[in-house]
C-alpha cells in the first residue's frame, strides 16, 4: 500500500473546481475546444488529478508541454524571455492556479517583432487567456508559422483572438491551426539554426541548444504601429486532432459517474484538453491533490 492509498494523512493541498455545459463538437466548431493547463498551488504542481463526468461522459487528452515563450523586438534586437527575469518570473503563464496571472507585456510591430512559442512536441494550435484590460484594439491579422528545414513556414488558423479584425482582442481564445504539418514538416530545431531567424547569436544566448517544435506569431495588415500592448495570462497548447463525440482522436473516453486518477509526466505534458462524449451539457468535476 502506497502513501497516496492510504489518503488524506499524506495530502498536504488540494483544489476542486467544476467545468460546466462542455460541449461535444470541437471538431466542427474551434470555440468548442477547452483546454487548461495542469494546476499547481502554494507547495507546488499538484501531483494528481482526480475527474469525474457527471451528467454525460466525456473525452480528455494530454497536450504536450510549452517549454519557452519569447518576444523578438526587432528594433532592439533582442529576445525577451516571457518566462522569466530580467523582469521577473512568469512561469505563471504555463499553470493554472492561485498566482496565474503573469505581469509580462510586449508591443508587436507589423512583420518584424514576434513571439516564439517552443514546444515538446507538435500540436493543434494554442489556447491563450489575455489580460481584459491590457490587449490589442488596433486592426491587424495574425500570421502563424512554424518551425521547418527552409525556415519558419506560414500555416493557416483560424484565430479566435480576432475581433471584427483586432487580433489579440477576444480573450478567452483559441487559436487553431487548420492542418497540422507532418512531423517530417514540422521540425524540432534549436532556435539559433532556424534559416532567416534574426540575432542567432542571442537566440543561442536565450534558448541554447534545445530543440524544440517551435511557432511564431506576428502581426500583418496593420493600420497603425505598433499594435496596442497585449498581456497574455495563460497559454496552453492544443491536441494535435480531436473529434467530435466519440470519434478517433488522441483523447481518452470517460465514463459517467466514474471517478478516475489521472497523473501526468510534468516533463513532457502541460495541459488537458477535454470535451463531451455526447450532446452539450457535460459537467466535469476535477479534484487536484499535492502529496507529502
């Protein structure tokens, strides 16, 4: 018998929350995606999650994990860690939690300053919470790209940021790419040897030799630079396919009224993604708990 067996003498936190009306058509419909980023409270990542569907059963996969967020200022020259220092920590971005709410900003200017998102692996898209107060309302589209052997090549998304042409405006939002490139497309680099990439020697400096899965976003068609400051609260990646109800995707079934115990690998998985097995009324109970 494991000290997790035994039960509450060993937990030292633990957080429930309920997920209501989950829907079950995120294959036809982007705004039905729900993702959320694995929790974490005052001792650190919980260690377990436990879920329950209540009122229909439901689907959940695991989407693999963001490892660095940075901003390119083009007329500085620089990579901004959004993640960390210089201007303080921000790993917030990356959990939900208590303390969920990052402090960093950047101003994108029309094709030149981006932001690098570098992931474990690839994946469908991004789910991204803004701050209300701190986003954009200048008219500009999104251009999303990713990382392949010719350099940074654009894929089509449907972004669900836009509003009535603001991009970064509507938050929540989902951000889904509409064909995800094969893994022989898309390719983990090291930043630095991306072709095209600008100040490799600092993008070394920043993000070494790691390779990751990465994409870009940046900011085209707009009609006054820059773009208003955004402040992004949380991100999540996607999964790379889901499907409506009970179609095949890289998501588990759950049964209704059953609880289940859920750990993940907080190496390679930062979030779950989650829908509804049937109709659009799904309720999810989800119980995270931190041991000794």
């Amino acid at each position: 018998m494991t000290d997790r067996d035994i039960g509450c003498p060993y937990i030292i936190d633990e957080h429930g929350e309920l997920i209501s009306n989950i829907t079950s058509d995120p294959a036809t419909t982007v705004a039905s995606r729900n993702v959320i980023n694995w929790r974490r409270g005052e001792y650190g990542p919980y260690d377990e999650l436990l879920l329950e569907y209540t009122t229909l059963p439901g689907r959940i996969g695991e989407c693999t994990k963001i490892t660095d967020v940075l901003f390119y200022d083009a007329s500085a020259g620089t990579y901004r860690d959004l993640l960390g220092p210089p201007e303080g920590s921000n790993k917030a971005m990356l959990w939900k939690g208590e303390d969920d709410s990052a402090i960093e900003q950047f101003t994108m200017n029309q094709d030149e300053d981006f932001l690098y998102i570098g992931t474990m692996r690839r994946h469908g898209g991004l789910g991204i919470t803004l701050d209300a107060s701190i986003k954009n309302d200048a008219a500009a589209t999104m251009v999303f790209e990713f990382s392949s052997s010719a350099g940074f090549t654009v894929a089509a998304v449907t972004d669900g940021t836009n509003d009535s042409g603001d991009m970064f405006k509507t938050t929540p939002a989902i951000i889904e790419i509409t064909s995800v490139p094969a893994e022989g497309t898309w390719q983990a680099l090291a930043l630095h040897k991306i072709e095209g990439i600008g100040h490799p020697d600092i993008a070394k400096t920043i993000a070494g030799d790691n390779k990751r899965f990465w994409c870009r976003i940046s900011a085209a068609s707009v009609t006054s630079a820059p773009l208003d400051a955004v402040e992004i609260e949380q991100l999540s990646p996607l999964l790379i396919s889901v499907a409506d109800t009970t179609g095949s995707a890289p998501a588990g079934m759950y049964k209704k009224d059953t609880e289940y115990q859920k750990a993940i690998d907080q190496l390679k998985v930062g979030a779950i993604e989650y829908w509804a097995q049937s109709g659009s009324t799904a309720d999810l109970n989800l119980t995270w708990k931190k041991y000794l």
